[in-house]
C-alpha cells in the first residue's frame, strides 16, 4: 500500500445500531421530544458519525482500507452496522505535484 | 499457582482483584503492564474492572489492540484460563474471546450496589468450588453492562450451558426487578466454548472479606485456585 498518491478526501462514516438491539439513549430522547409536545415522533435511534481524512492511490483501495477500519474497530458487527459516503474528493498536493512534473 | 494482572490504562479495580489474591488467598501474583510480553507460564490471567482508554469508542474496543492482548488471545487458545471482569468482560468480548457485547444498561444509570446471582454451571474451572443454583452475593458498578447477543448466538449459549451466571433476588428467582442493567437472558456472566474463558459483569473481587459485605467472589476465585491445582498435576499450559 502506498499512501499520498492522489486519492485525498474526507470518508463520513455513520454508524448505527443494528434493528432490534436496544438503545435506551434513542427512547429517554424520544421521551423528551414526546413531552416538548413533539407527538408525531414515532421512534428515535442514537448512533456514531465520524469523520475521517485519508489519502491512497484510488478511490477503489480506500473504500476497501474505510470498511476494514469499520469492520475492525469503528463498528462493533454484533450490534452496529455502518455506512459511510466521501466529501470533497479532490486531487491530493501528491497528484498535484505529479501531473505538473 | 501463578496468577497475571492486567493493566491497561485507565484500569482502577487492578489492586483489589491483586489485594484479594495475594493476601485474602495466599497466591503468587503479579500485574502485567498492557506494553509488556505476556510470560507463557502463568497459570490465571484476569483482566480487572477499570476503564481502559476511557472506554472511548465502546468500552473495551482500543483496549482490545493494546499490545498485551495478542498474546492473551494465544494464551487463550492455547488453553489458559482467562477471566475477565467488568471492562475485563468488555474487553474480552470486543477482542471476540467471548461471544456478545456488552451495552448501555437499559435505565441510562450508572449502577453501583449489591446484586444476587445464580450460579447456573459447575463444570468450569470458574465456578467448581460452587453448587448449581446456589445465590452469591456481589457489587456491580457499571454504566454499560447489558448484556447482548444476537439470537442464533443466546441459543447456543444456552446450548452449550456457556451462561454461568445470571441476575436473580436474594431467593434466587429471575426478575426485571432484579436485573440492574436489563441484561438479555439476565446475563451476568459468560464462558467461551472451550469453558477456559470467563468473563461477569460483577466484581468477585470486592467480594472476599465480611467486612466489605460478602465474602461470595470468594467461590470463584477459590474455584480458579482449585482447577489451577487439579491442572499443575496434569502438563502445564505452554
């Protein structure tokens, strides 16, 4: 793997909580928009977003590298799942500095 | 017997799970620095209550990668008893040494109390020295403690008789009223296939003096010791 080579940009990743695990946070808020007289909220689910900034040598390596950083550590499988989507993809200082030379 | 301690950062029921072992029970112990290489010829690892790496992420989950844990994962393969307890259990289920996770309790609350448990299980190295069905008395103090595993996984559990362990009144009854964290199954605690690995929510080791209010994590500590015995006449782990 070599890094810097024109694939930077910005993986937001999203994690959730898989359907039928519990997730007391998601109720107590539910709860509270309930007594802000909020009635038509029916159901509410807490979950993770996080950001982070790589740059690889293309968009199909970093994908990859993101779901095993999800897999390994980010996202707990037994109860979490993830989704992430790329922001800004744009040519990296790297790329830059080979397409002028 | 030779008994290993575990430290990571962030750790703070380590003194008491080495105070019970060595001056309550007479054992040879000492802590491993999560940096260190793990020696093979310890006989116990125990992995202590605390909050390593201030459970960022989800508890246990950057504990998991410390350094320390590769080796646990052999030792463990290799057949050593591992017991984890509390962040100890958290760790050992996000390493995957144990099946399930452990999440938010239920009530949103922090809990710090007694609870009775029943034990549900004797033929493991953990609980040998106990009866089936007999009720231990025991503090928790934890913020996420509920325990979760996917149905094809609880039915195994079952299956295998790997739960050792689950919330009950002072009668030893199940009840809602007496499951402090809204454990599925009320799970306290659980083993690994190979019954070597044992992780519980509640801490035996501030159990073990009358004075403290019960000397009931004494049964599982004395059981470790037990099976310790009956396996150093066998080969030893390694």
């Amino acid at each position: 793997m070599q890094l810097g080579l024109g694939f930077a940009v910005r993986f937001k990743i999203f994690i959730s909580l898989k359907e039928g695990v519990l997730d007391p946070q998601g109720k107590a808020v539910e709860r509270s928009l309930h007594s802000l007289g909020y009635q038509e909220v029916q159901g509410v689910r807490m979950g993770k977003y996080i950001e982070v900034n790589l740059d690889l040598a293309s968009r199909q390596e970093a994908e990859a590298r993101i779901r095993e950083m999800c897999e390994r550590l980010l996202a707990n499988p037994v109860i979490e799942d993830y989704r992430f989507e790329i922001e800004d993809e744009k040519p990296s200082a790297a790329s830059k500095n080979r397409a002028e030379s | 017997m030779r008994w290993g301690v575990i430290v990571f950062p962030g750790s703070c029921d380590d003194q008491d799970v080495y105070d019970c072992l060595k001056h309550v029970l007479g054992q040879k112990v000492e802590f491993v620095w999560h940096r260190d290489n793990l020696q093979a010829d310890f006989d116990c690892l125990v992995l202590p209550g605390g909050f390593s790496y201030g459970d960022y992420l989800r508890a246990g989950a950057v504990a998991r990668f410390s350094p320390i844990m590769r080796g646990v994962v052999e030792y463990a393969s290799r057949g050593g008893l591992v017991v984890g307890i509390c962040n100890g259990f958290q760790i050992l289920c996000e390493a995957g040494l144990l099946p399930g996770v452990l999440t938010r309790n239920a009530s949103l609350q922090f809990v710090c109390r007694h609870v009775y448990l029943r034990l549900e299980e004797t033929d493991t190295p953990f609980t040998c020295a106990g009866k089936k069905g007999q009720v231990l008395k025991l503090p928790v103090k934890h913020g996420e403690g509920c325990y979760y595993a996917d149905p094809t996984t609880l039915e195994r559990l079952r299956q295998n008789r790997q739960i050792l362990f689950r919330y009950v009144d002072a009668k030893g009854r199940t009840s809602a009223a007496a499951n402090p964290n809204g454990s599925l199954d009320d799970i306290a605690g659980v083993c690994n296939e190979g019954r070597n690995v044992f992780g519980m929510m509640p801490h035996p080791e501030d159990a073990t003096e009358k004075i403290l209010g019960s000397d009931d994590g004494l049964k599982i500590f004395s059981s470790i010791a037990a099976a310790g015995k009956e396996r150093e006449k066998g080969a030893r782990v390694g």
